[in-house]
C-alpha cells in the first residue's frame, strides 16, 4: 500500500513538473508578420503588424520606427495572463493584429534612411520568466519633401477641343508625372530627350472644356509627395456644329436588324417599334462601351514618337461630318436623341483605300460596335490615330507602318449610313480635333517647334 501511495506521489509531482518544463519554459519564439505598403514613409502612412504565439501566448508588443539612435514608440501592448499562476494563456492573447499609424514629421526625424523594428515576447518562463522574445525589422526611407519641376516649353496656346504638348525637367529619378486637365491626368514620359530627367506630356480639352480649365504639370515621387505647377497656358474658345439626323424607317430596316447586341435582342420584340427601340439602345448603351473601349486602347502607349509632320487624311475625300458635331436624331417628325460626334467623317469613291496618316505601331484591329471594323495606330508618347468602318483591314496588330502604308479600305461596317471613313484623333483618352494635326503649321508652332527648342537648351 506504501509503495502504490509513493507511486501515485511521484507521478503527481513528475507528471505536472514535466508538464511545466515541456510547456511553460518552451523555447519557441513568436511569430510577427509586417506589411508595408511602401518603403516609403509619407503622408497618412499606416502598416499592419499581425503577431502569434500559439504556446503560451502573447506577452508584449512594441512598435517602434528608428533613425541615428533615436527611437519612436508607435504602439506598445502589453497583456496580462488571468490563468491560476500564469499557467494557461489567454485564448484572446493568441493571435493580434494592429494596424499602426505613422507621422515621421511629428517625431522630428529628419529625411532618409530608417528602421521599423517589431518586438513581441510571449509568457514562456524562459530568460527568468522574461519569455521568448522575438524581433523584426524593416528598412524604410523618410521623404517629406515634394519633388522639383521645372516647366522647359511655352506658349502653350490650345482650343476647346484641341491638343497641346509641355515639356518639363524632373530632379529626380522614379518620378510619376504629367498634366492635370480639370480632373483628367495626362502622362508624361521620358525618351523624347537624352536626359531621361526631361518629360514630356501631351495633353488635350475635350469638346466641353473651353477657357477656365485648370491646366497643371503635377509630379509625384515614390513616397507620393506631389507638386502641382502651373505653367503659362492660353485657351481659346470654339464652337461646334449642330447637326440634325433623320432616322428614317429606311435606315432602321436596312441598318438595323444585322447589328448584334446579344441577349439584349429580345426584349425589343414587344416594342411598338421595335427597330427605333433598339437603335435607341445602339446610340446610348452601345456607344458608350464602344468609346470607353477605343478610349481605353491607348493606354499601351510607347515612350518613343513615330510620327514626323503633319498627319496625312483620306485621299481626294471631303468632310461628311466634323470633330464635335452636336447631333439632334429626329424620326417621325420628333427628337429622338442626342449624341457628339467624336471625329471627322471622310468620304471618297466606295472601298478606297485607307493609309496610315502617319508613322507608328498598330495596337487594335477588330470590330467595335457602332464603329465597325476598326483600326488603331499608337504614334508614341499617347497619340494615337483611329480609322473605322472599314470594309477590309490589311494590317495586322504590333506591326510598324509608316506614313502612307495601306491599312485599309472605306466601308459601311458598325452604324455607317453610306461608304465612308470615320478618322479620329485621340490624346491619351481624349477625342481631339483632327484638323490640328493635318495641319502642318500648327504642329511646327505647338510641337516642333518646343522640342526643338528644349533640344536647343541641352546643348547649352
């Protein structure tokens, strides 16, 4: 009986004394996992900090960013265990996450190179019960002062619909910039100049932007300090066209009954007129996708400019409709609906030829909606040239042409009432006026003639 009563004594001493050096002086050191959203610490500047002990659980954490010696506290926690001689962790005490806020300007670090440095302990009684302690550090970079431009061009003197070009000098490298326009930004790009640190934007007013439009280079480094300059801009005003439009019962049973628009298809059937209801939905819904799908192609532009003088247009063609034209569709005798023609409409004989208005790459080839079949060229740094109801393309996406080659010839693919070649001008997402570019004394005043300039002063 003694010896059962030893036994038992021992294994309620051994069992539980095991139990507490296997458990309590484990030696396993938390885990700390940081996220950052940049190396940059900047304005409004906020990280995570997600930190696990599943053994003991979480002690103490301290956050901290440090620079020279000095050290900032940015968050520090520190749990208690409520378990009978700290023998069990809280469950709550597991797992915690943090999100940290940083303001480097008010701890009075100065710019350059830091350290996040992340310390959690847990409630291991290793290190005379101090616990398990581990450590992660980060290098960021303080940088709070907004970058330096310096606006190279002048004269920047454009139109309500019209095109322009700024040239402008960077200080430093990594730099996202170009031209705010009201609340449309143009890129600009490097590789129009050997001094990778000049940038040169073109930038365009739609057909509703007339005088009074804001007109800014803004810059932006890598910590997202930004500087918006303004530079000497001039804006003419210009009026457009109104147009009248009559959808004949005519051009609905011709044009209409072909044109796709999927499963949308059968809920006209019960219309009155069911044609004039789903031109409606051609000319609205339609429309729209198709120009926010062309506006969106010349995004995959080249920092390289193909092009060279004016650009050429349709051979022996003239104008059916203009840049802008304000169109009022009427049928039966009532207005219908409205729409902006965002091009120029060139007529010639049927199925004649279309050709590069200039030298570039061809990014799109294929049918789109109401502009049929469709090809676009990026002449670099985001201008691009748009030719569409074509009857055949004979070109072919990614190749080089150059001013004159064949691309195409007219047609009356999309919504097209007659043979003809819709050619559109478009700066980065913005439809501008052709007439601009076909005109060989406005490009030397508003183009050439600034980079000439510029490429003047690097010689200097």
């Amino acid at each position: 009986m003694k010896r059962v009563l030893f036994w038992i004594l021992i294994m309620a001493v051994i069992v539980p004394s095991v139990w507490v050096f296997l458990f309590k002086f484990e030696g396993e050191k938390p885990s700390i996992d940081i996220v950052l959203p940049s190396v940059y610490l900047q304005k409004d500047y906020e990280f995570s900090v997600l930190a696990a002990d599943n053994k003991n659980g979480l002690r103490k954490i301290v956050v901290s960013v440090m620079q020279q010696g000095k050290e900032k506290i940015l968050l520090e926690k520190q749990n208690q265990s409520a378990s009978f001689l700290g023998l069990f962790p809280q469950s709550a005490e597991i797992n915690q996450s943090f999100v940290v806020p940083v303001d480097t300007q008010g701890y009075g670090m100065a710019d350059g190179e830091a350290v996040i440095r992340v310390m959690v302990s847990d409630f291991s009684w290793r290190g005379w019960n101090r616990g398990n302690i581990a450590y992660v550090e980060k290098p960021v970079v303080i940088d709070t002062k907004p970058p330096a431009v310096s606006v190279l061009s002048q004269h920047h003197n454009m139109e309500r619909g019209g095109s322009a070009l700024v040239i402008y000098k960077v200080f430093e490298d990594k730099i996202t910039s170009g031209v705010l326009v009201g609340e449309n930004f143009f890129p600009g790009h490097p590789g129009l100049f050997d001094d990778d640190h000049i940038h040169a934007a073109f930038f365009a007013l739609d057909h509703t932007q007339g005088p009074g439009t804001p007109v800014r280079v803004v810059v932006r480094d890598l910590a997202g300090n930004t500087t918006k300059r303004d530079f000497y801009h001039f804006i003419r005003d210009k009026q457009f066209k109104k147009d009248t439009l009559n959808i004949s019962q005519g051009f609905l049973e011709n044009k209409i009954p072909g044109f796709d628009v999927g499963a949308m298809e059968q809920t006209f059937a019960t219309a009155k007129n069911p044609l004039l209801e789903k031109f409606l939905y051609i000319n609205k819904t339609i429309r729209k996708n198709n120009v926010d799908l062309i506006l969106s192609t010349p995004a995959v532009t080249e920092n390289k400019k193909y092009w060279d003088g004016r650009f050429l247009r349709l051979t022996g063609s003239s104008r059916r409709a203009g840049f802008a034209d304000q169109r009022t569709y009427n049928n039966g005798g009532r207005t219908i609906d409205h729409a902006v023609h965002l091009g120029i409409d060139l007529a010639s004989t049927a199925n004649a030829p279309v050709k590069a208005a200039n030298g570039g790459r061809v990014i799109f080839t294929q049918f789109v909606g109401i502009f049929g079949n469709t090809v676009m060229i990026d002449h670099g740094f985001g201008l691009t040239s748009l030719y569409s109801h074509l009857n055949q393309i004979t070109v072919e996406k990614g190749t080089l042409v150059q001013q004159g080659d064949l691309i195409g010839y007219t047609g009356i693919t999309g919504l097209a009432g007659g043979d003809h070649l819709h050619f559109s001008m478009i700066v980065h997402n913005v439809f501008v006026n052709p007439v601009e570019w076909w005109d060989d004394t406005w490009i030397e005043n508003n183009i050439t003639s600034k980079i000439d300039a510029v490429k003047q002063l690097q010689k200097q």
